[in-house]
C-alpha cells in the first residue's frame, strides 16, 4: 500500500506533550507504526474485499433482505473482527424484526472506568451509477497511488476497521481507553430509518456515553484533521402540478390551457428567488452563532480556494459569490434549494408538439443546522397549495424533513488533544467544517447523551467523489485519521 510519507511524521517523538492531558504512558513511536503496519497488513486486503461486496443501501435496493448484500457486508467484517487481538470483546449482529442488521462490537475498557465511547460508522453503500473511469468499477477495489477506488471506500466501509485500528494501536503503545462500542449500521444512506429503534434497544447496555466518535465526515484538505462541528438538515417534497387528464396538440391548446412547468415556475417563486438563489421561506432561516462564523473564517483561511478549486465547472461558470467566507456559511449555515428530480418531460428526442398534462419536479431543501425541519416542511406545503394560479391541482408526495445537528462546545481537554494532534500527527492545526450533508445518527445521539463530547472527523476529503463515480479513500490520511482517534480515546481516560 502506498502511504503518504507524512504518515511517519514525529517519529523520533516518544511521547506525546505532557503539558496536554499527560500522554506520558503512550509511546508515540509504536503508536504510528502499529497504526501503519495495521493499514498495510491488515485493513487494507479486508477493506479491499468489502468495498466489491454490493450492499446497496435499502432506499436504493428495495429487495435488499433477498439479495443478501448487507447481511454479506456485516458477515465480511464480522468476520475480520472476529481475527483480531481483543481480550474480552464480544461481537454481535443485532437484528430487530424486519429492519437493517446492525454489527455492535464491545471492548472493555483497559482500566477501571465505567463510561462509555460509541465509535460510529455503516456499512451500506449508495448506488454503483455509471460512467467509472476505464479500469475503475463501483465493486472492483483498485489502489492507484495511495488511494483505494470502489464504491464504500470512502464512504465509510473505512470507519469501522479505523476504529478498531485506533483501540488495538492505543493498547500496543502502553496507553488506555474505556469501553468503546463499535456500531456499524446499514441504513445510514437511506437516512437511517431503523436507526431509533436499535439505539432504544441498546440503550441499557450502552451506559453512560461520554464520547461519541463518528468516522463518517471528513474536510477540505488532506493536510490536517478536520472537525465537523454542523450538519445541515433537509427538507423535501415531490411537487406536481396536473393541468389535464392527458396531452393535447400544442397548436390548438395553447393559449388555452395553461403550462403546467409555468405554474410550476411561479409557485417556486414563492420559495426562491431565482435571481440570487435566496430561499424566501422564513422558517429556514437562522441567525449563524458567532463561533462557527469565526470557524469559517479560519479554515478558509488555512485552505484558501479549496472550495471552488474542487468543483467540476462547467467551461466559463463561475459561483455564486467570490467572497470565500460567504461560500462556506452558504454551505454550512443557510438554506438553499435544489431541483433534484423531474417527471412528465419526455427525452428532447421524445417532445412532439405536445402541451404536456402535468409536471412534475423534485424539490430538495438543505436547512441550517437549528431550524425547525417540521416548520420549515409545512411552511413548502402551505406555499405551494395555497392560492395555485389557475386552479391547477397541485400534489405533494414523498415529504420528509430531518433536523440538522450542530455541535456542543469543546470540553477543555479534547480542545488541547486536538491541538496535540495537529502538532505531532499532522504537522498542521486541526480546523472545523460546517456540512452541508447530513448524518441523522449524530442528532439521536446528542438528543440521548446530551452532555457527551462530539468528535465528527474522517478521512473524507472535497474530491473523494462519495455518491458519484471514482469513489476513493485516500489511504495516508485515513491512517492519520486512526492515529488521531487513538491519542483521543487515551486522552479521554485521563481527562
């Protein structure tokens, strides 16, 4: 495998800073190179397997309990687990009626302490699309220069063997960690739906979590650790607006009927301005905290121009604004709208001279992090069903919302550890990052251990193509990222 050079950074370093939460029992050295020697013995081969394992994630693969492919992806891990050095760890796949498996495995703590880590990842994947670079597939792992292609690569067939990566490296190097609870589901890109009722279920044997480490974001840059401290929610609706029972010759119709996509127009009006792209709808609007304000303007200010630098332009497009800190709270912080589907237009090849019956038109809403996601749904529904010009019927199907999550602050001690992490691991400070995706686990989790510390990171970077074709993890930094979690999970023992 190859791994970035930068991964060995600190090597001559046998202990971490005292002054930072007293590292003193942990030896840097084994630590980074058990942390390498896992990567490139262990996790790789195994990740490899995974990622040619099609599990589709239920929304996208309906079939999925006949087909096997999640049973199969949980079976491949469990299975790797299963070979691993984990005095007292225990393995199981949970699986309630008529619901995603779940993979939970638990770790003893190395010492005494009786709270809880619950280190987070899943295991289904987003659909394969077309269009892969030649030699590259969805279901074939290919390493091309320190990254892995496949789809589940990145996103997040990594997090798991990560996380158990980080509890065997922190064992090797003479430090400690509590009981840490590995979870990985296999609903999160379907928004998690069977997610509540496994984390009820947990609920008694989980104990008192204090730690929540989610492996399923990730950053601007390869060059640091970055910290997801807020996720957009969403809100979404499918609109169609039915002028006739069926089609008409366009020549004697129009004038006459009017253009369902016109209609269609003009209530999107009611939402957006098409001129700037502001979302006209109160509800999904909040003031921005001062903090994350501050937050994007230090992390533009250490990757400066990644933002638009990682976008597939189009020849001669430009984005909506050159203020880069503008950028980042538009993407993080306010809501913006998306058509992301369309039916009742036929192909161009397919348009006769027809004045189509209906139009129909997916309406997508990302939402700041602490608006009211239910507000702002009924808020859509009650703009555009109310008042329809020319009394055309309007239908709403497939309305969800979801909250978005937006991080308590950082204890003290994590803060420092952090700062440890950037000097010693990644020769670079850590920086935040307000997402503009969601991952519905971490709400349910702030909702049940309200005063546990969030630590939201991956190895994800802004051209990992999660979701599209040439999906890749970049191999180096996935192993800093493990090292990272390690040094935290002994700081935690000691805070």
């Amino acid at each position: 495998m190859d791994v970035r050079p930068s991964v060995a950074r600190g090597l001559s370093t046998n202990r971490y800073r005292r002054d930072a939460c007293e590292y003193r029992d942990v030896d840097r050295s084994v630590l980074t190179r058990t942390v390498r020697g896992l990567w490139d013995d262990d996790i790789l081969p195994s990740l490899s397997d995974l990622v040619a394992v099609p599990a589709i994630s239920p929304a996208f693969d309906p079939a999925w309990a006949e087909h096997g492919h999640l049973a199969a992806a949980i079976e491949h891990v469990r299975g790797w687990l299963a070979g691993r050095d984990l005095p007292g760890a225990t393995i199981e796949v949970v699986e309630l009626p008529e619901r995603t498996p779940l993979l939970v495995v638990d770790v003893p703590a190395t010492g005494d302490a009786t709270d809880t880590v619950l280190l987070y990842g899943h295991l289904d994947k987003q659909p394969p699309v077309a269009n892969w670079s030649e030699g590259l597939g969805p279901w074939t792992p290919v390493v091309r220069d320190g990254r892995l292609y496949g789809r589940g690569a990145a996103d997040d067939g990594y997090s798991g063997y990560a996380a158990i990566g980080a509890i065997e490296a922190v064992r090797a190097a003479g430090g400690a960690h509590a009981r840490c609870v590995v979870l990985l589901e296999t609903g999160e890109e379907s928004g998690s739906p069977d997610l509540p009722a496994y984390l009820e279920h947990l609920k008694p044997a989980l104990g008192e979590v204090s730690l929540v480490v989610c492996l399923d974001s990730g950053g601007s840059d390869y060059d640091r650790m970055w910290l997801t401290t807020s996720l957009r929610g969403l809100a979404q609706a499918t609109l169609t607006v039915r002028v006739l029972e069926s089609g008409l010759h366009s020549g004697m119709a129009s004038g006459i009927v009017p253009s369902s996509f016109r209609v269609a127009r003009q209530l999107l009006d009611r939402l957006e301005d098409s001129a700037t792209g502001e979302v006209l709808i109160r509800e999904m609007h909040v003031e921005v905290p001062a903090n994350r304000v501050a937050e994007v303007r230090e992390a533009i200010a250490s990757a400066p121009g990644v933002q638009v630098s990682s976008v597939p332009w189009a020849p001669g497009v430009r984005p909506v604004t050159t203020d880069e800190v503008e950028l980042g709270l538009n993407a993080g912080w306010r809501p913006t709208l998306s058509i992301t589907g369309a039916d009742g237009l036929p192909a161009p090849e397919d348009a006769g001279n027809v004045l189509r019956p209906f139009t129909t038109l997916v309406l997508s809403f990302r939402l700041p992090p602490t608006a009211d996601a239910k507000a702002s749904v009924e808020a859509v529904e009650r703009l555009l069903t109310q008042d329809v010009p020319y009394g055309a019927v309007v239908e709403l199907s497939r309305v969800e919302h979801a909250d978005g999550w937006n991080a308590p602050e950082l204890a003290p001690w994590l803060r420092k550890t952090l700062d440890v992490v950037g000097e010693e691991v990644f020769d670079a400070p850590w920086r935040t990052v307000s997402l503009g995706g969601s991952i519905p686990f971490m709400g349910l989790l702030h909702d049940a251990y309200p005063d546990a510390q969030f630590l939201v990171t991956g190895a994800v970077g802004p051209d990992s193509n999660c979701h599209v074709p040439d999906e890749w993890l970049h191999l180096g930094h996935a192993a800093r990222i493990t090292e990272a979690v390690a040094v935290v999970l002994d700081a935690h023992t000691r805070r």
